[in-house]
C-alpha cells in the first residue's frame, strides 16, 4: 500500500481485498476475546475541522484496541484555527506521532498534509471524499450478501457527494455494478467519475449514472442513500430538500427493487428526508452493522500503514 491512505483510487484490487480481509479477521479475534495489539504504543492525531460521532470514536477505540492511543485535534482548539499553514503543521506532528487521521473540507487540504508528513496521513472524509466509510460498506455488504462484491449491484440514490464519489472508486475496484441516482444538477465529481471508470475496465465493474432512481433500484442487491445536505451545507438545506424529495428511499421507491435488497446508511441519518423512518427501522440491523464495521475496517487499514 502507499504511505496513505487518501482514496480508494489509491489502492489496488487486491489490496482492497486484504484490508477487508484483514478487517474480517480482527473482527473475529476481537470478539472471542484474543485481539491483536498489533500498533503497541504507537500514537494516532485525529484532526477534525468537522464534527463526528462515528469517526472520532472508531479511531480512538480502534487505536486503543490495538495497542495504543488517539489524541483528538480540533481545529477551534489548535493553531490551525488560528492559520498555522498545514505544512508546518504536518512537519510539527510528525516528530510526535505514527499517524494521522484528518477530517476536513477540501480534499487538497488532506493531499498536503499526506506530501508533508512522514508519517501516514488517512482521509476520513472531505468533501470530496469519505474512503473509510466505503471499506466499511464493502464489508458490511459481504457479511450480508456473501464475499464475491463482484456479484452484486448496488444502486446510490440521492446527492453525487463524498459519499457517491468514494462508492464510484469502491465499486471500480471490486468489479460490482452500481448504479448511482441523483439529480443532473448534482451528479458525482467529473474527475472522479473518469478516474473510476478507467479503474473499472480493468476490474469488469458496471458504473451507471442516471436521473431515475426507479431505474437505478431496479434488480439491486443493496440500496444506498446518504444526507441531502452535507456538513458545510446546511445554508442549502431548505432547497436542497425540494431538489431531492423524488430520490427518497421509501417504501414506493422500493417496490420498484428486489425484495430482499438491503438498505445502508452511513449516518447520521435525517428521517423524513434521504429515507422514511419505515424504511429506516427495517434496516436497523445491516446499518448499524455498517457503523459498527467502521471500527474494524480502520484498524485493518491503521494496521496496514503503521504496523
Ligand atoms: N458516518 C460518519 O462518518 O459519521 P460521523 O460523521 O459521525 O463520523
Ligand atoms: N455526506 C455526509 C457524510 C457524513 C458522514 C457529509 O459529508 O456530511
């Protein structure tokens, strides 16, 4: 693997396979009470410029599980907040650390801590893109559906953000078909969807983009939909709202996919928006699996990096 982990363009199929695997496997050791203490003593800085709940507390019980320990770096209390630029920053928390992990708003913001620091940089969420909850998806849908991803279609419907992005990339590597719904205005990212799609000639992964998400449930084997509103949208929130209501996830949008098709959230999730509270219960289990996995996918990938 490279030094970071920033994307899922990044990594090769096969590399996509052994951090699941490897995910898998400390999952198992974790709960039969035999974890691995694999990063003993190392230290993670957590950087968030946004909030979370998931993120924050995946990492720092992830690293205490392995072994070692997380420092939570919020930006209104360090001197980035203050303008201290990201390439001293970096250099700075390099002599401290073994790794970092960032939260923030441009993506270029993670690439320059990553070309600065020694030490790895991982990505968890810009807004371009949010990788680390995507390997968590990946292994959520194999614990649910069976291993070979290759074999299933996953339909996206709603907003072409973070979320979307990262499926185009973990879809272009696992060779699955999904098919992502949004409206025309607000389609998935150019560069991303070019990049994904070059990925996906050598992988055999079917990468639509529609308008109709009736088309794109269709015959599905998972339903994916994240907010309408991103964080650094609320300002949008009330017209984004009118923009989306056709791509709910409700139960006349389902009828049109398979029975047994799953549906994933990455939350938090808005009920009454994205998707209805119906179809939210009824899904309860896999999505808060889907949570639950973000804590091993990311000791998988810290493991990886810094082990
Ligand atoms: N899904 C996710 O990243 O959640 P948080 O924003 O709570 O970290
Ligand atoms: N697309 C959402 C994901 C939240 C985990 C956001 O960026 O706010």
């Amino acid at each position: 693997m490279e030094k970071d982990f920033l994307t899922i363009h990044d990594l090769a199929p096969d590399e996509v396979e052994a951090v699941l695997d490897l995910a898998a496997h400390l999952k198992a050791m974790q709960k039969s009470g035999t974890p691995h203490r694999y990063l003993e003593g190392q230290t993670l800085g957590m950087i968030f410029e946004k909030s979370s709940t998931r993120t924050r507390v995946s990492f720092e019980v992830g690293m205490f599980q392995l072994g070692g320990s997380a420092l939570f770096l919020s930006s209104h209390d360090t001197q980035l907040g203050r303008g201290e630029p990201i390439r001293d920053t970096a250099r700075v928390l390099s002599r401290y650390l073994d790794g970092i992990m960032i939260r923030t708003y441009a993506h270029e913001t993670a690439e320059e801590l990553a070309r600065w620091a020694d030490i790895p940089v991982i990505n968890a969420l810009t807004d371009l893109l949010h990788p680390c909850q995507v390997m968590a998806d990946l292994l959520t849908m194999r614990e649910h559906k069976g291993k070979d991803l290759s074999a299933l279609k996953v339909a996206f419907v709603g907003d072409g953000n973070n979320m979307a992005n990262s499926y185009l990339y973990g879809a272009a590597k696992t060779g699955m078909t999904l098919a992502v719904a949004t409206p025309k205005t607000h389609q998935p990212d150019k560069a991303v969807v070019k990049n994904a799609m070059k990925d996906a000639k050598e992988t055999g992964a079917k990468l639509i983009l529609t308008d109709d998400p009736a088309e794109a449930v269709k015959d599905a084997d998972v339903i994916v939909t994240d907010t309408w509103a991103s964080m650094g949208q609320e300002a949008e929130h009330d017209e984004r709202k009118k923009i989306f209501a056709p791509y709910q996830v409700n139960k006349k949008l389902l009828a049109n996919a398979d029975r047994r098709a799953l549906v994933m959230h990455c939350l938090p999730a808005y009920r009454g928006e994205e998707i209805t509270d119906e179809v939210f219960e009824a899904n309860a289990e896999v999505i808060f699996d889907e949570a639950e996995n973000r804590l091993h996918t990311q000791k998988a990938i810290m493991t990886m990096l810094m082990g």
